[in-house]
C-alpha cells in the first residue's frame, strides 16, 4: 500500500509537470472551447462602429436618441467530468503506463477548469463505478482528485465501459462536460455512450501504447490479456501473424471512430511515447472549427 507521502510527492510532480502547459496555450485555448451554460445582462454602453447591430438595446436607444448596446458576460458554471477507466489493461506501457499518461494529461485539463471556475469532478471505474467525487471548485479540490487517481487501488482488473457510462448517466443530472478517459478496450458500449451524449458534452480523451498496435519480430512470445489474465504463445516471425493482427486491430479502429464520428464525439489520442501538448493542440484546433472531423 502506497504511503501518504508517497502519494503526495507523486500529486506535487503531476502538478509541476503540467504547470508549464496550463500557463502557456492550454487555459486560453480550454476556454474558448469549453462554453459557459449560457450568457446573463452585464451593461449598457454606448454603440460603436464594428458594433453587431443585433446588440442595439432599442428602448434605451428611442429614449435617448442615440444608439447604445447592451453588454452581456458569459455564465460559466461549468461542471467538468472525468470518468477515468482503472481497469488492469491501464498498466500497460512500454516506457511508461498507460493510466500515468492519461492521469497527467487529466490533470492538465483539471487545473485548464479551476482557472475558469469550473466545477470538477471524478468517476473511477473498471467493471463498475468504483469511486465518485463530486464536482467542485478551487485547486485543493483537484488535487484531491489527482491523489485519488494515483493512490486508487482498483477491485477489479475488467472493463464494462457500457455498465459504468450508465451509472454516470444517471448520477450527472444536469448537463456537463464528460471526458471519457480510457483505451476502450471493452465490449459493445455504442447505447449508453449515445445516451451520454443526448444529455452532455462527451469527449473521448484515448492513451494507448504503440506496442498495442504493432508487433516486433521477436520470434515466440507469450501474449498475456491483463484483465482476464489469459496467456497465448505467438510466433512473432510468422509475417501471416503479424498481418493478421494488424488487421483485427485495424478494424476495432475503424469501428471505435465511426462510433465516435456517428454520436458527433471529440476525442484526443495520445501514445505513451509522446509529449501530450501535441495531440492537446490537435484537439483545440479540432474544437474551434466545429469539432469531429
């Protein structure tokens, strides 16, 4: 079991580690993509050239006889969801685990929402909801986020993504946005996340390692699912193998995005051999023009 000043060095590196990130491109960028749940009346002023003239407050301008505009702000209020898979296909990682990458790309956008005055909260889950966190405000609540993701020991190793979207579901009442932290390993879950999606704003935030997706030739191997604990001898010299297994994986890839693209789902993919600002920078750039390419 991991000791508190453990967990606590580890919070205090994610948080340094990503500091420089959400300083630079990723608040303001977190911002204009992530829109408050509406806009409320600030002030009236006095109209500008440029000015939209959709703005012109028409009984202030008659009884003034001259053009002045109403001014809103927008209402934020956003509560931001991370529903973050723990099941045991996490700790895969050839440099580095899966689940470290996606806990600190997580937290990059955690600290990105406290910036804004977002809400944040936090669902763990494996075959089931394990861990709710409800959404809050300010910088000690999200480190008590951060420390529950790196100190969380999972009771189970599986995945039902299906089961466990359905339980979000009805506990997140009012709209949010739900980033769906995972490598999506698991059977059919195309109903709940499209039940998901009616009511909230659902990105797919996606960590995989490259060694998931291609194999060396390395000769004989021992295969060993990390959830179900099953092993398989392969023969990584055999190129039909090879071919073969690309193309399962190529298919399961196709079919994930057409899911996405179908329930009009963002997602951010990230390989735990690189620098997570780069697909972060992908995904802004996506958001602002409209998002799901």
């Amino acid at each position: 079991m991991q000791k508190t000043k453990d967990i606590i060095r580890q919070v205090k590196k994610i948080e340094i580690g990503t500091k420089k990130l959400v300083d630079g491109f990723i608040s303001g960028n977190y911002r204009s993509v992530f829109k408050g749940q509406g806009i409320e009346f600030s002030d009236i002023r006095d109209y500008r050239p440029g000015d939209d003239v959709r703005s012109i407050d028409w009984n202030v301008t008659a009884r003034f006889n001259q053009p002045f505009i109403k001014e809103f702000i927008e209402e934020r209020d956003l509560r931001i969801y991370f529903a973050f898979d723990f099941s045991a296909s996490g700790s895969f990682g050839n440099f580095v685990e899966k689940r470290f990458r996606a806990i600190e790309l997580s937290a990059s956008l955690m600290f990105s929402a406290i910036r804004n005055n977002d809400n944040v909260g936090l669902f763990i889950f494996t075959n089931t909801v394990e861990t709710f966190i409800p959404a809050r405000k300010g910088k000690k609540h999200v480190l008590k986020l951060i420390s529950a993701l790196v100190s969380h020991k999972s009771r189970s190793k599986m995945t039902n993504i299906k089961k466990s979207l359905s339980h979000i579901a009805n506990v997140v009442k009012r709209r949010a946005v739900i980033f769906i932290v995972s490598d999506f390993y698991s059977d059919d879950f195309s109903k709940a996340l499209n039940l998901l999606k009616k009511k909230h704003d659902v990105v797919a935030l996606r960590v995989n390692d490259s060694r998931e997706i291609s194999i060396p030739d390395v000769g004989l191997i021992d295969l060993e699912d990390e959830e179900t604990g099953e092993q398989l001898l392969v023969d990584t010299s055999d190129e039909e193998f090879r071919k073969s297994y690309i193309k399962v994986l190529s298919k399961k890839e196709d079919e994930l995005k057409t899911l996405f693209r179908k329930n009009k789902i963002d997602s951010i993919q990230l390989f735990t051999d690189e620098k997570y600002d780069v697909p972060l920078r992908k995904f802004f750039k996506l958001r602002q023009k409209g998002g799901v390419s």
